[in-house]
C-alpha cells in the first residue's frame, strides 16, 4: 500500500495519529512503517522523525498483548470527540494482537470488523486506517491507543482531538505509560536506563524490576525493609578495597613459583646429605684408624653422623685413641698366654686402655 502519510503531534502528551489505505477487509492491517518517518505536513516538529524499530515494536506489541481489553477501531476518532461532542462512538472493529513485519511495519492482525463496517469498507465509503500512538521525546513509538476508519487523513482539527486525548488518557489509569509525561521524568528514566545499561525502549515497569533486583542484591534479598544503602558511598568503598588489594599483589619479580621452590628445596637437600656422608665417611675412617672408634662402634658413629653431625664431630674430638687398635704392645712378640682368639685382642685393647695389665687380668680371669 501507498506510504503516504497524514498525521499530528502535540508535545505533552505526544500522540500522533497516522493513516494507512485499506486495501481489503482481512485481518491483517497496517498501522504504522517501519523506520523513521514524518508526516507529510511536517510533523513531528519536537524531534527529528518517529522511530519503529523491531526492538521497539516488540515493546508496544507486549502493551497491547497484556491489555485485559481489545483495542477499538471507531470512526472518525470519534473515541477522542465523544467528550467534546457528546455523541457515541461506535465500533467498526476490535484488534488486540500485533505483528511486526520487517522491513515494512507494525500490522494488526486480529481485526474484527463489523458488518456495517465491512460492507463500507467494501463499498470504498471508507479507505483510510488512521491509528492514534503516543510516543517518546526522540520520537520512539511507545504505545497503540486506538484506531479509526477515517476518510480525511490530514485530521483538521487536530489540536482539540489532542486535548480530548487528554482527557481520554486520564481515564487509562491502568496504563501508565500512556500518562502524561513529564520532562524530567524522561531526563530521569534515561540515565536510569544507562546507570542500569537497559536497552533503548526499556519501559518504567521494566526499569523498576531491574532496579528491584538491585535493591534485593544490596540488601541480602531483605528489600526496602532494610537499611538504607548509600551507593556512591559502597562504589567508592569498593574502589578503595580493589585499589588495597592490588596494592598488595605479590610482584612476580620477587617471589618465586612454589613448585620452584620445592624443587630448589630437594636439591639443597640432597647435596647436603652428600656433603654430610662425605664428611661422615672421613671422619669414621680417620677415627677407626687412629683408635678413637672400636670396630663395634662404626654403624652407631655412621649413624650419628647421618642424623647429628656436629654430636659425631664433639665426641671425635674428646675420644682418646686407644694404641692397641694401631700397633701391638709386645712389639711383635707373642705375649705369654697370649690370646688366640679375635676377642682377646680387643680385651687387651680395653685393659690399656684402662690402666691394667693383660697378663694379670688373664691370670686373675
């Protein structure tokens, strides 16, 4: 169908009204295109063009789909006349479902005409769809209202229609994003949408239930029942806990991987029991040769030293060699009654070193 375009727009609240041809009676009608888009008078002259984007068309599809009430479809916007006028306003058709078609626009696609209607329609007495939306100060389609045939697209008169919608407006309390806006209230519901990074079209109940999961994440899930949070106090104390703590981060330059360290840990170890087995090693055979350990004695100092190397190295050093375990007494000359056996040179060992005489305690043996 042709995209000519009639239409108007008053700056509080902003409602426009755009008519579409009928090109038939079936249930699927154009209400408004898709992109942007004026009226061929000029209109909007508060913003640069309206918008209908797919993303803001789902937004105005789930208003209408969550209306109780279908939407209207009159004659001649009388819905908006009735309370200057004071005649009815009668139905030629209901709709409440919509479509975006991309690429195109936004599409009823339940209507129910009447049968005058239909046959009207029909007939050609009547050839224009014009619906009534209210939009934002960028000019973002925000909600359908209504629609009407129409068969003068231009709407002269525009200016009282707007106050009636005023008035109409009032009555839809249950709706209230289609009340009247406020400046600064958009000024507010913007930098609400960035501060909670919402997407363009978010809506104020959406905006609430985004600040609603803030308040309950603030809160421990206590809601407004609990304390009161200052916000740019807990940003700036959570800056300041950050700025701490990477402060403190352990510099890679200085420390080294704990595996590292384990590893580095391991190898001191083992070259310290090396060092201490070679000393150990020395020390025993220089006290086994010079007489200050007994044979006997080899596995307990090997033993100590393992363990406790200085207490091996303090007991070598206090021991007296013992002369029998380096050199024999009687010069290489076999002593009378001599013993024979292996053990008795380690007897005569420890009777010199005891201050006694072999053959005396031989003999008193």
């Amino acid at each position: 169908m042709p995209r000519t375009l009639r239409g108007m727009a008053h700056p509080t609240p902003r409602i426009a009204a755009l008519a579409f041809e009928l090109t038939s009676t079936d249930d699927g009608v154009q209400l408004l295109p898709a992109g942007e888009f004026r009226a061929v008078d000029g209109r909007p002259s508060e913003c640069k063009a309206w918008q209908l984007t797919a993303e803001i068309a789902a937004q105005v599809i789930a208003r209408a789909a969550a209306r109780s009430n279908r939407l209207v479809i009159d004659y001649e916007h009388q819905t908006l006349n009735a309370a200057k006028n004071g005649q009815p306003a009668p139905a030629s058709g209901w709709f409440k479902a919509l479509e975006w078609r991309e690429g195109v626009g936004l599409f009823a696609i339940d209507v129910d005409w009447t049968a005058r209607a239909a046959d009207m329609i029909g007939a050609r007495e009547y050839r224009y769809l014009s619906a009534v939306f209210t939009y934002d100060k960028h000019g973002r389609v925000i909600e359908i209202l209504h629609a009407a045939l129409t068969n003068n697209p231009a709407l002269d008169g525009m200016d009282e229609v707007s106050l009636a919608a005023l008035s109409r407006l009032a009555s839809l309390s249950h709706n209230p994003s289609v009340t009247e806006e406020d400046p600064t209230m958009d000024e507010l519901i913007e930098q609400l949408r960035w501060l909670l990074s919402m997407p363009v079209g978010s809506t104020a109940d959406d905006i609430t239930a985004q600040l609603n999961k803030v308040i309950n994440q603030l809160s421990g899930g206590q809601g407004t029942a609990a304390a009161s949070v200052n916000l740019l106090e807990l940003l700036t104390s959570k800056d300041t806990q950050i700025a701490a703590l990477s402060a403190n981060q352990v510099d890679p330059a200085r420390f080294v991987p704990l595996d590292a360290m384990r590893e580095l840990q391991t190898q001191v170890a083992a070259l310290t029991a090396q060092l201490q087995g070679g000393e150990v090693d020395k020390l025993v055979v220089a006290a086994l040769s010079d007489g200050r350990l007994l044979p006997a004695m080899e596995t307990w100092a090997r033993g100590l030293g393992k363990t406790n190397l200085p207490a091996l190295q303090d007991f070598l050093t206090t021991a007296q060699p013992i002369a029998a375990l380096t050199r024999t007494q009687t010069q290489g000359i076999p002593p009378i009654d001599a013993p024979k056996a292996a053990s008795d040179a380690d007897l005569i060992a420890v009777c010199s070193q005891l201050g006694l005489n072999a053959a005396d305690f031989q003999e008193a043996k």
